[in-house]
C-alpha cells in the first residue's frame, strides 16, 4: 500500500479517475467527504491511497483555487470563450458576462472570435484587447489565430464556453485533427458515450489539460454564476485603477455625478460596450439578497 497524488481526470458512476505519475487508477472517495458536505471534482488535486488489492481511495482534497458548478470543475486556469462574428452576431453583453465570471472566479478569460471568413474581428478584438484581455480571430478556413491560440493552452487547465452554432467544435477540431473528428463530435470521440455526454473529463494536450465540457454555455453562467453587486466591479479590471477616485464614495459607476470610470469611457480609454455590460448586470443583480444568489449557487 502506497499514497500518491494526482488529478482528478473524470467522475462517473460513482469512481473517480484519478491520473498520478502517469497513471490512472480507479478509485472509491472516502465517505468522510459526504460527511462534510464536500464533492470531489474533475480538475481537484487529491491524495490517494493505493492498497495492494481492491480499490484505490480518494483521501483528501487540495485546497482549490477556483471551481465552477456547472460544468462541475476545479482549479481552472482558462476560459476560453468562443463568439462567431457572424451567424449569430457576436453578442458582447454575453461574453462579458462570461469574461466578468472568469474573473470573479479567478480564470483568466480568453477570447476567440471565429468564423472571420465571414466578417473582421478586428473592432471586436480590440475591444478586449483595451482591457487586457486575451482575443483572437479564427478561420477555420485559413486557420488565421489558431497557433496563437494553441500557446494559449500550454502547460495551463482550459475549459471551452459557446454557445450552440458559434464554432467551438470545429475550433477543438483544428486544435485537435489528430482525433480526425467530424464537426459536433468531440464529446463521443473523447471517450463517452451518447447517453453520458454531460461527464466532464481532462485530457492531456500541449502540456495542459482540455476540459471537455460537453454543453457548457453561457447559460450556465447565467444561471450558476451570478456576481454580487457589491462584487461586481472587480469583475471588470479595467475600473480597478478608478476606485477610490470617484466624487462620491458610494458611487456604483452607473451613471453617478463625478465618477471616474464614466469619464474614462467618455475619454475613450474604457470601451463603452464594456461599460453597458456592466450597467446591465448591475441592473439584473441589485435587487437580488445574498441568500438568494446563495440559493442559485
């Protein structure tokens, strides 16, 4: 009997597969952890014991830097959010939804543009390259973007965010052609099958890990990850260098008198459609208490 520690590389029926030193074992979590009201997750760093017969055991948890509820994931380094620049538009009030949850949540937010046979991403990139976010233009035609994309995923944890139709399978499939797969299916290919195509699991790719997250969209971070008001602004990074500045110190930065953050915009320093995101899920959140947003969660 040993002790090893490894990740979390996916859950299902009950076992947890755990890859360590190269090596995926089998193993049972501990009931300790439902004691404590405590779940394992794919992407959790965990202790395992592995005895000489029978089942390995999950033992103990890491502490996480991070986790998601939908898709059920732990310590995520990347999101990468996919938007097609035509059919359908790009919507920037998702993606800054998505991007503001990434920060919230400690993930660093990527953003790729795709289907730019079709129309430019170049206004919509320098958008998020204004506020130091990560963007990029993808063809799936030219493969424009797609090595810049890929050094995105090296040696870092990255889970893909789209909605239906925006090109994030045929994104994974230029990143992945040595799966040979057919556009919409990822999920099948990477080892589930129709009726287990929820099961979120990592596989190795460029130094990292891929999270396979079949589904995963913008709306479950509209419904699992919603951002306190009082939190909100540190969702948006590029205000940070504002706070404190303000006339008033109660000031939101909706529409206030004296706020710095209104007069970066006007100055053009802040992107507007930034700014109209925020307003707008300040708006959604302000009325909503605490235990509700806890209910939600």
């Amino acid at each position: 009997m040993n002790q090893k520690t490894g990740i979390i590389i996916k859950i299902t029926g009950g076992f947890y597969y755990v890859e360590a030193a190269d090596t995926v074992y089998e193993c049972k979590a501990r009931g300790v952890f439902r004691k404590r009201g405590m779940s394992p997750l794919v992407g959790d760093t965990v202790d395992i014991t592995v005895p000489d017969d029978g089942y390995c055991s999950v033992d103990r948890i890491h502490e996480r830097k991070n986790s998601l509820i939908r898709p059920a994931l732990a310590n995520l380094d990347t999101l990468m959010i996919i938007s097609s620049v035509r059919e359908p538009d790009a919507n920037l009030y998702l993606i800054d939804k998505m991007t503001a949850a990434a920060v919230s949540k400690d993930i660093r937010p990527v953003v790729v543009f795709t289907k730019c046979d079709l129309s430019s991403a170049e206004e919509l990139t320098a958008i998020y390259k204004a506020v130091d976010i990560p963007a990029y233009e993808f063809s799936s035609f030219d493969l424009r973007g797609l090595e810049d994309i890929k050094a995105e995923l090296k040696n870092k944890t990255t889970a893909f965010c789209g909605n239906s139709g925006v090109g994030k399978s045929t994104l994974l499939n230029a990143l992945f052609p040595e799966l040979e797969l057919k556009t919409g299916e990822i999920s099948d290919k990477l080892g589930r099958g129709r009726h287990t195509t929820r099961t979120v699991e990592l596989f190795k790719k460029h130094g990292g890990y891929i999270a396979d997250t079949p589904g995963f969209s913008t709306v479950d971070i509209e419904r699992f990850e919603l951002i306190r008001k009082d939190e909100l602004k540190f969702a948006f990074p590029e205000f940070e260098e504002y706070f404190g500045t303000c006339q008033f110190n109660s000031c939101n930065h909706v529409c206030e008198k004296g706020c710095r953050i209104l007069e970066a915009i006007e100055r053009g320093v802040i992107p507007k459609s930034r700014h109209d995101s925020y307003v707008r899920m300040y708006n959604e959140v302000k009325d909503i208490k605490d235990w509700q947003i806890a209910d939600k969660q």
